[in-house]
C-alpha cells in the first residue's frame, strides 16, 4: 500500500517540497531517528510549499433543494401510479441526501413518504424511524394523528400492544385538536379509532402476557477460539499458533476493526460506519460525502469521526490520498483528543501481555503493531511525513484539538498510524454478482484494521481464510492445522497461481520480509503445473515421521519407501482407502451443494472431504487445493455479497415485464380461444349407438355412449340435450342407479323436455321412488304422470294402459304409506334407545393437535410432534389451494374435486372437463373455468406441465380485484400469521420456499416465457380490466412457477385391471397443499398420504416420539434406491442435500438387509441408544451392552419377533381378502411390538411399514378397470 496516488495534488505537492528542501536538510532529515523528530522537521518546513496545498473544508456542497425535489416528484409518482415501491424508496433515499439542513419540513415530509415505501416493502424498523424522525423534523401538526395511526398499527401488528394502544391515544389528541376533517368525518373516525382502541387494549390485558417478550438487539462479543494462542520469537515477531488440533471449518476468530473506511467509490452505496449495504439511505446534515444505513450508525460516526472530516474528504480524495492515510486519519478522529493526552504516557512502555486484554477499540491496542521503521528509506519518510502533516491540517482546520497546544504530538501518531495501517490493515471485501448464480467476484470495498487478525502471519499455503460480514471479519481453518503449528493467513500471492520468485518479490516489496513458508522452502509448483499422474501420500511408518512419498500412477509399482523412514508405503491400500471414501461423489455433491447457493452444507461436505484427503495425502496436489480452494469460496460466499439483478419478489414482475414487452416473441404466440369437441352430428351419432345398445337391454354401454353424447351436445341444443339426459336416466334406472336417475330426470326438465313426452320422466320418477321407498313422492309422481298422459301423442289404447298401471300403483301407495311410516316410528324408537351420538361427517381441514411447524436456518419450516405418536395416527386432511387434472384424466374425473366420474355433466361451452355434481359445475364455471374454458387444448397441446396450469388456476380461481387488495400485503405477513389463514387464502402460499436465488437467468427467462403464455390466455379469457395490473398479475404467474415446482404434489389414484391385481398407483392431478407442503423429506418417512377425490390424507407408519420430525417423503425411499442416487434426485429437484438418519447412517437396500441378524433395542432405556446386533441362530438368553452395561433379555425379544410371524401372515390374508380395516390393525398391532425391541433397518420391520401404507392407500382413490357388463 502508498499513502497517496500520483494522480492526486499531493503527490506534485511533495514532489515540490522535495526540491525545496537542501541537500544538507536531506542529509539531517536521514540522520533523525524517531517518527517525532521527523514529524517536528518536515512541519517546520512544509511552510516553504504550503500555497501548493489547496485543503479547504467546503460544507453543505453537494446539497441542492431543487434537485431534491425534483427526485422526490419521480418518487411520489412510483409509489402512486406505479406501485414501484423500490423504485420510489430509492429515489426518496437521494432526496434526503440532497435535501439542505435548514429545509427541516421538506425533510419532515420526505420522511413520511419514505416511511409509507417502506411499509409496503414490510420493513417495519425503519418505517418506525422515519416516523420519529418526521414528527421530530416538525412534521405539520394538523397532519400528525396520520403518523401517530400509522405507528400504531405497526405496533399492533408486532404484538406490542401497550405501544399500540399510546399511539392510538395520540391520534386521538391530534385528531380532536388539530384536524382539517369536516365534524361528520371527524366522528366516524374518531369512533373507528376507539373500536381498535378497545381492541388492542383488550389484547394488552389479556394476549400480552402470553407473548414472548421483544428480544433486544445483541451486543458483538469477539471471538478467539481457545484453541488459538499468541507466541512470538525473533525471526517471526508475534504471532498465532495452534493450542490444540484444529480441524478444517472451525471458526478460530470473529472480530470487529479498530478504525475502518470505506472507499470513495463506495461511499455512498455501503454505511459509512458499519459497511453494510444501504436500503434506507441516512445522511450528514452537511455534506453528501458519506451515507448510513441507520440513524444509531448516523449518531455514531456524525458524533465521533465525521464530525472532523466532514467537508474535508472531497479535498483528500482529490489530493489521492489513499484508504491509508485515511484509515490513519480515522483512527485518529474516532476518540477526543483528550483521549491520546491521558496514555501519552504509556505509549513507549506497553508491553505485549498488557495490550492482549485490551479491547479492540483502546488505540494501546493496535500502537504496539509491526511498522518496519528501520526498513524504510529516507525518500519514503519525507513522504509519509509530508501525509501525516496534510492530515494533521484536516484536525487543525476542523478544530479537532482546541484545547491543547499544537506541540506535533498528534502529527507524531498520525506519522505512526500511517505505518501501522500500512503492514497490518486489511482490505474489506464484499463478493459482487451480477445474477444470483454467477461466480462473483470478491471486491475491495473499503479497509479496516483488526487487532488480533494483524498478529497472524504470512504462509504462501495458508491454513486459514477469512471473510466479512460488514466490517466484521470472521476467520475458519481450512485444513488440519496441528497443535503447536503456526496458524498462517495470506497477505496477497498464493502459491497455487504464482512463482516463488515473484511472491517473494512481492512479499519483500509491500510487507519488507522474505517468506519462508514450506510451499516456498520446497518451491512447491503452482496449480497449473502439478502433474496430475503424481501423487503425494503420507508416509505410514509412524506419528514421528512427517514426510511424504510421491508415487506415480503410471507406474506398476504396489509400494513406495519413504526416503526419511525407510518404511514403505502400501499404495493399493491408500488407493483403496480414497476409492471407498467415495471422494468424487462427494466432491460433486458439494459443488452441486454451493451452486445451490447452500453454503453451510457445502463447506461441511468439503471440510469433511479435507478430513479424509489430510489423512491419507501431502500438498501440493491439485485434488487437495480444488478441495481448499471450494471452501474458501463457500467461505466468501458467507460473508458479504451483492447482487446487483437480485431475484426478489418485484423482480418477478420486472421480469415479467421484459419478456411481455418483447413483440417478437409475445406476437409468436397466435392464440385463439377455441371450444372443440361439441357438434350435434357427432351427438347424434352417439345417440343413435346409445339407443341401439339400450334396446338390446346393455345398460352399461349405453349408458357411455349417453354420456359422451351429452358431453358433445352444443349450448344451443337445449331440448336434445334433454332427451339425452332423459335417455340417460332410463339407463341409469336399469343399472339401479336411482339417484343418479332422478338427477338427470330434473336436469331434463330443466332443459325444455318436451311436453308430449313428459310423462315418461314422471313414470320414470316414480318408479325411481319407489324403489326407494319414497312411497309418498312415487305418489304424486303417478299423479303427475296421469295428468302427463293428457299432453301425449300415443295411441287411445297405449295411453289407457299406462293410466291404468299408474292407477292401480296411485290406489295401492297409501297402505304402503302407512306402513312404512309405522316401521319408520319403530325404527326410530329403536335407534333413539341405542343412540350413540352424532356420525361424524369427514372434515375438510383436520390438522392434529400435536402437530407444530419450527424453523431453523437449515431446514426451513417443518412438522414437529409435540407428543408420542403412534402408527396409524391421522395427522392432517387437507383441501388443496389449487389442484389441476392431467389432460388424460379430465373425462374421467370431476375436475373441481377429482372425483372419478360415471355420469358426467358436461361443461356447457366446451368438450374439455366434466364435473361429478352441478354445484362443482356451478364452483368451476363461476371463478377458474369462465377464463380456461377454450385455452386447455392450446395449453395442452403447448407441452405447458400440470405445474403451469396449476400456477394459472392460481390466478382464475380468485378475482384481479382480490389479488390488487392484497399487493400490499404479501410479504409482510409472519408465519404466525400466514397460519391462520383460510386453505384459499394465496397469502397461504406466497410465501412458501421458491429457491429463486440458485435459478439461473435461462431458468428464470423459461418461466417467464411460460407466464407470457399464460398470461395471454388470461387477457383473451376476459380476466381483469386493469391493463395496467398486467405485469402484477404476470409476475404472480412468474412466482407462482417457481414455488409450484418444490411445494406441489401429485394426486395419485390405484387402478386395477381387474379386482385380484395388486394394483398401481397412477398419477391423475397435482395439488398445492399449503400444510403438507411445509413437511420435510426423510428417505424412511414417518408417515403415508393418500387422497380421497383431492382432499389429502396422511397417516403415521411408524412410532414418533415427542419433540421430533415428522417427515413425509418427495420420492426416494432408502429401502429402494441407493443413497448416491437418493442425493443426486433430491439435490437435482429441490435443491437439497438429505441429512436424515438413513443417509447418515447409509442403511442397506431392502434386499441387501441380512435376514440372519435382527438389530435389538438396549432395553437401558432412553439413557442408552445402542443397537445390539445378534444373529438369529443365538443361544444366549442375555446379552450385555457395551455402552450402558445393561443386560438385555433376547429371549424375550425373539419371542416378540416369532409373535408378529403370525400377525404378518394374519394381516396379509386379510389384506389379500379386501379386509383392510382388519388387516390395517394387525400392521399396527405388529409394528407396536416390533417397535419396542427393534431398531430399523431390519427386513420384517420394513415389510410391515410396506403392509401399512398399502391398507392406508386402500382408502383412497381406487379404481377397477374391468366391469360386469350390463
């Protein structure tokens, strides 16, 4: 590093005052021996050069309140006409840096507009600040009750009721004394007021001692590993070795910096103070320099620094002052200059076990640090000096030290800070990309000097990275570092990308030592030219020997003999140890792990990977450095990052946005709502085979031909399609389907049956009621039918036979009348003496009261149980948000509720669904279907998957008005609060996990195509009126694909071919379940779901203790397929790599599981988790543990194990026999027994989980191909 640049005024200014100064000044400036002395000098003779200098303080530059308003305006009319809240959150941010100080009620009303931008992007904090900060501004008093509500429901909505219920009482007061509001709409809000007063009070007196109280901000606390200690020596100075083995991905050191600055060209991007990223922009009164993100950072560096260099780093920044002189500067300005007079004192006499227990912001701290004085030359002296006198003008102009006279004391430390920053700061950095999933590269952003991180040396092959999170640094191993070592950062030239000579170039030029690290004693070869046939291993002889063995792998060699031993080395076997360590898989497992953007889990896979590779390797090799170079960028990656095209929610729309507005692309998609499948003469013809098949008494087919006969019949057709439902029903009556029947018979009606034929419905009725023995309405309907015959056209003979037949049933009803209503009162009379209460009807939502849902930053949101679980315990029923029929499944299945479907109604407009009932007719064609119907073929036929549809139903099932009420909400809401929605609700499911930070722009640009599609559909369909909520819309279809793709799951339904098949489960629809879907993967689940129409079902298949997951699975089990290939499906479809138990653990496929050992539970209880393995064959009656010492009683667990023999045989046979309620109790009587002396993975264990989720399947949908016929 240089104190300045040679672009800036000073360094001509020094150029100059080297000239001036005379050659025997030169030579007494050479001989000086102190940094004071040398500051003394170089202050008395700057004079001669000081009109060269042009430092000058320039307050309130930069400022400008037309210029300010100008982008308050653009604001205002993002947020209003826009809804662009983040377009107008940055505008309102530039606002209040150009804003004057005096212009105190410009800024009071920018406040209040930039708060409302804020709560609509549910940044609830700052929203509070800009509050306070507008009513302290002077915010206009007749205005004011505005704010104070506005606080009020924020602190409602936070749970802080006693705060809520105070601001309500303030709008109140402002309301009653200054108000522009007419006296009506004065009382109507004061009366509103008062009901959310009385309701919020309610909830401070009765909710607020439930709640947890607010957790407060933590204190920083520094860390250092106990593991890490200070040493120092001659050679190495000071510095930090090992105490103990460190292993790769500890965290050795988190420390906050001594004195930090930012870059110029960050300085209005990152807070000044603490680094972070600005989103709510908070300024200096006086200059547009430096930017905070928060007002505490505001007060904390306009109260200490920056209020000395405020107006003075524009000058610096022209003079080319570099980040060191300004770091030098700020660890200066940060404490009173009374602080430096009180240690004056002690400055030459600190010793090194004094300063280790200072804090890190006591300036003894960081005095003490390496400044290689008697390196440097008198030519780079006179320059630094020159600096430390400029800087020391800033304090002297800026009125820093008014108290004490200018006696070169500080000029004498800002000589010395320039040196100290110069050998131990470091440069912070923030990782930059442009898309979420790039590379990124790692940028300076500013520097910072870190007490304890200084003290650690240089290694050519450091064992240790480090990475920022603002101005905090956080340091992890990155490799086996033994105790004693010494633990070694990089100062800038790796030796995996450069020579030796020109990193000892480097490290002698910048930081005045020579490396003698192993990497640059061995001249070990950079990374491009290791030879990938060479191998180094570790040698084998023994813990004394430290050397390696190379070892070629074109060589036919089995052993090498280590030159410092003499022990040879077995290669096969270190060979095989790599193979079985299974390091390839593994090493992609990671990679796939961090593009995933799983950081954590893949630094623990690469630290994992650095285990086993120490242990049998020796650097350099590459395989070793990929592997360390993986975890520096997992490292990075935790730090500070930047995006700079971030895939946030308003992205989606923006997205959206691009891709509608591209003509080319949108106008390809010719689109033309179309209703195929109807027409009269394919409806006749269907009539006509219907009849034909109906005369010759084949009910069954006549009744398909009806059906798709009807289905075909065109809107307009109205009296055919009445004399089809009629015909329908006549079969339906022949079939004994007598509700059915007389459902189509009032359908007909309905339609304008002709009136000549009435009086075959009317006899049909009847006949229908009577074979329900509904005597009293076959009545009327033999009524009904003798006034029909009247409107006939049969023949006298015909008609009088009918009215006879209908006469003899009208005179025979009313003693069938009375003695079914004397049954019906005894049999009621039995029913009310053994009546047991209501029959409980199937709910549509049940969720188990045991259930809970935790959160942690690994796993997300997940089931947890609250108490013992036992198998076949339901947990959850649930209706899906949205559920959408495979094309090859819309005849068969209603497509509202997934029902299958044997007499359909038909849509009236199109061929394309059915329905099973006229009110999921009425559901359908009154929300989703009026805007799909015409577009399910063009949908299909596009290749879209049931996910696109799903993601369009999204939208149509609810209005364009219901989604715009709800814009403002949608992220904002807790999960506390998402919980309590109604299954309909979309907030229900907005927020549920979308992974969009690891898609890639062709991931992001497919979707996006795909919702331009099905957007287009939405516009021709008719839906919404609003042109201008057409991106809204188009980016809820870009996000609703997103998080269909992790959170939908298939409706499934067993069809057999004839009633002994086994059966298969078919996938018919998807549904979106917003509670099933916050369940967790485990590759051996702990529960089953099956469906019943699309209501979702899950079971227990096994016992769940207390406090654990409940886990269902997303379709690899452990039993069937490899845990390779379970990891490569999960990682590759939902971005996750499993961590469950049969992963960990690696369980055997089923029929890999060995019969002849039966895994037993410790009977120690819950103090022991052992798992005792004994053959089957054993004759011991007890057997020990070797954990607990319990004895365990294997007798009686073999007994167990021969009970459930006979319950296995017995379940089957009933299962087998279509008993499954008889044979689901056997299961779950033998899993209990099984369960409380096994331990899985054991065969008979498994075989009867499989036993249970097949009875439980048996509950759902299901379907028999083959049918009797007729």
């Amino acid at each position: 590093m240089e104190v300045s640049s040679e672009e800036g005024y000073f360094h001509r200014y020094a150029q100059k005052f080297r000239r001036a100064i005379a050659p025997k000044e030169r030579e007494r400036f050479a001989a000086l021996g102190t940094d004071r002395e040398r500051y003394a000098f170089v202050s008395e003779l700057k004079w001669r050069v000081v009109d060269e200098l042009p430092l000058e303080r320039s307050l309130d530059d930069g400022k400008c309140l037309d210029r300010a308003l100008e982008h308050k305006a653009t604001g205002d009319r993002l947020f209003q006409q826009d809804e662009d809240w983040v377009g107008a959150l940055k505008c309102y941010n530039q606002c209040y840096l150009l804003l004057p100080e005096d212009n105190v009620l410009e800024k009071a009303l920018l406040l209040d507009s930039r708060s409302q931008a804020l709560l609509q992007l549910g940044k609830l904090d700052q929203t509070l600040e800009d509050i306070d900060r507008a009513i302290a501004y002077g915010y206009p008093a007749e205005q004011l009750a505005t704010l104070w509500e506005r606080k009020a429901r924020i602190f409602q909505s936070r749970k802080d009721f006693k705060t809520a219920v105070e601001c309500f009482d303030k709008t109140v007061h402002y309301l009653t004394h200054r108000t522009a509001l007419s006296t009506e709409q004065l009382a109507a809000k004061l009366e509103e007021l008062k009901k959310l007063t009385d309701v919020v009070y309610y909830q401070y007196k009765n909710v607020q001692k439930y709640l947890e109280p607010a957790k407060g901000p933590r204190s920083f606390q520094p860390h250092l590993d106990g593991g890490v200690q200070y040493d120092s020596s001659e050679a190495d100075g000071r510095f930090a070795k090992a105490k103990t083995n460190l292993r790769p991905n500890q965290l050795i050191l988190r420390e906050k910096p001594h004195a930090a600055a930012l870059t110029k060209e960050y300085s209005g991007t990152h807070c000044s103070h603490c680094f972070e990223r600005i989103e709510v922009l908070h300024c200096c009164p006086s200059c547009t320099d430096v930017a905070f993100c928060s007002g505490r950072c505001e007060r904390n560096g306009c109260g200490s620094y920056h209020r000395y260099e405020c107006g003075f780093l524009q000058s610096l920044w022209s003079s080319g002052a570099s980040i060191v002189s300004l770091l030098a500067l700020r660890i200066i300005t940060q404490k009173p200059s009374s602080y430096f007079d009180d240690i004056r004192e002690e400055l030459p006499e600190l010793t090194a076990s004094f300063t280790d227990k200072l804090p890190d912001d006591d300036y003894r701290k960081v005095f003490r640090l390496v400044t290689h004085s008697d390196k440097r030359s008198p030519e780079d002296y006179l320059v630094w000096t020159l600096m430390a006198t400029m800087l020391n003008s800033v304090l002297r102009m800026s009125n820093y030290n008014t108290d004490q006279p200018d006696n070169n004391f500080l000029g004498y430390l800002l000589l010395h800070n320039l040196q100290i920053v110069n050998y131990n700061a470091h440069d912070v950095s923030e990782v930059q990309r442009k898309h979420s999933n790039d590379p990124g590269l790692s940028v300076a952003i500013g520097a910072a000097l870190y007490p304890m991180l200084a003290l650690f040396n240089h290694s050519c092959d450091p064992g240790i990275v480090r990475y920022f999170t603002g101005t905090t640094v956080h340091v992890r191993t990155i490799k086996n570092i033994a105790a004693g070592a010494i633990i070694a950062e990089n100062y800038g030239p790796l030796y995996t990308r450069m020579s030796r000579p020109e990193r000892r170039q480097t490290m002698a030029s910048n930081y005045k030592f020579d490396c003698n690290c192993q990497a640059c004693e061995a001249d070990w070869p950079t990374c491009a030219e290791m030879d990938h046939s060479l191998i180094r291993f570790r040698c084998t002889g023994g813990a004394d020997c430290k050397e390696a063995v190379q070892y070629d792998l074109r060589s036919d060699s089995h052993g090498v003999r280590c030159t410092a031993c003499g022990h040879i080395v077995d290669v096969g076997e270190r060979i095989r140890v790599l193979r079985e360590a299974n390091m390839l898989s593994r090493f992609n497992e990671a990679s796939q792990l961090y593009q995933a953007g799983s950081y954590e889990h893949a630094l623990s896979k690469y630290a994992a990977i650095m285990i086993t590779m120490d242990e049998v390797l020796a650097p350099p090799y590459r395989d070793y450095h990929i592997c360390q170079q993986g975890m520096r960028r997992c490292c990075l990656d935790l730090g500070s990052c930047y995006v700079s095209c971030p895939s946030t929610e308003k992205y989606n729309e923006e997205r959206f946005r691009f891709v509608n507005g591209l003509r080319s692309i949108v106008d390809e998609l010719r689109l033309k709502r179309e209703y195929n499948g109807k027409g009269m003469e394919q409806a006749t013809a269907l009539k006509t085979l219907g009849n034909k098949a109906f005369q010759a008494e084949r009910w069954n087919e006549a009744l398909v031909f009806y059906n798709k006969c009807y289905v075909s019949t065109p809107k307009e057709n109205v009296q055919e399609k009445s004399i089809i439902l009629a015909n329908r029903s006549a079969a339906l009556y022949h079939l004994e389907k007598y509700d059915l029947a007389l459902r189509d018979i009032q359908r007909a009606l309905a339609h304008q049956y002709p009136n000549q034929m009435m009086y075959k419905l009317t006899e049909r009725k009847a006949r229908c009621f009577l074979a329900k023995k509904d005597y009293e309405a076959a009545l009327e309907c033999f009524k009904a039918t003798v006034t029909a015959l009247d409107d006939s056209n049969l023949p006298l003979e015909r008609r009088q036979k009918l009215e006879r037949d209908a006469q003899i049933m009208i005179n025979l009803l009313p003693t069938n009348i009375e003695m079914e209503k004397k049954n019906r009162k005894k049999a009621s009379s039995k029913a009310d003496d053994h009546a047991t209460g209501p029959t409980a009807k199937t709910p549509d939502h049940f969720v188990e009261k045991a259930l809970w849902f935790d959160e942690t930053a690994d796993e997300g949101r997940f089931a947890r149980t609250s108490t013992d679980l036992k198998p076949n315990t339901i947990l959850l029923l649930e209706r899906p948000h949205v559920s959408t029929l495979l094309e090859d499944y819309s005849l068969d299945h209603c497509t509202h509720c997934f029902k299958r479907v044997s007499v359909p109604i038909a849509c009236p407009l199109c061929a394309d669904v059915i329905f099973c009932s006229d009110e999921c007719e009425a559901k359908a064609n009154s929300s989703y279907h009026r805007y799909e119907c015409g577009f399910l073929p063009i949908l299909w036929g596009s290749g879209a998957s049931i996910t696109c549809h799903m993601a369009l139903r999204m939208i149509t099932q609810k209005s364009e008005e219901y989604f715009m009420k709800l814009k403002p909400e949608l992220a904002a809401l807790t999960n506390e609060q998402i919980d309590k929605l109604a299954i309909d609700d979309y907030r229900k499911v907005y927020k549920l996990v979308t992974h969009e930070s690891t898609r890639s722009p062709e991931d992001f640009f497919q979707r996006t195509l795909m919702a331009t599609l099905l957007n287009t559909c939405l516009t021709l369909g008719g839906y919404g009126s609003c042109p201008r909520e057409e991106n809204f819309i188009g980016g809820l279809l870009v996000h609703n694909l997103q998080l269909l793709q992790f959170n939908a799951h298939e409706v499934s339904e067993i069809i057999r071919d004839t009633p002994e098949d086994i059966g298969k489960s078919t996938f018919i629809g998807g549904g979106l379940y917003p509670t099933l879907a916050l369940f967790n993967h485990s590759c051996d689940p702990g529960v089953t779901r099956y469906y019943r129409g699309n209501q979702v079902c899950v079971r227990t298949v096994k016992n769940i203790p207390a406090d654990a997951m409940v886990a269902e699975n997303y379709g690899p089990l452990f039993t069937q397929v490899r845990r390779e290939e379970r990891h490569e499906t999960l990682l590759n479809q939902y971005r996750f790599t499993c961590q469950c138990v049969p992963c960990m653990e690696n369980w055997p496929l089923f029929t890999e599981m060995d019969p002849t050992v039966i895994r037993f539970r410790c009977d120690g209880g819950k103090i022991c988790s052992n798992v005792l393995i004994i053959p089957s064959e054993i004759n011991d009656f007890m057997v020990q543990c070797t954990e607990c010492g319990e004895h365990t009683n294997i007798m009686k667990g073999l007994k167990s194990v021969q009970d459930t023999d006979m319950l296995f045989k017995t379940a089957t046979r009933l299962h087998t026999a279509g008993e499954y309620e008889a044979a689901l109790r056997k299961y779950v009587e033998m899993m209990e027994t099984m369960s409380e002396v096994l331990v899985p993975p054991y065969r008979d264990y498994h075989l009867c989980q499989q036993g249970l989720r097949a009875c439980m399947l048996e509950f759902g949908n299901r379907f028999t191909r083959a049918v009797a016929k007729k």
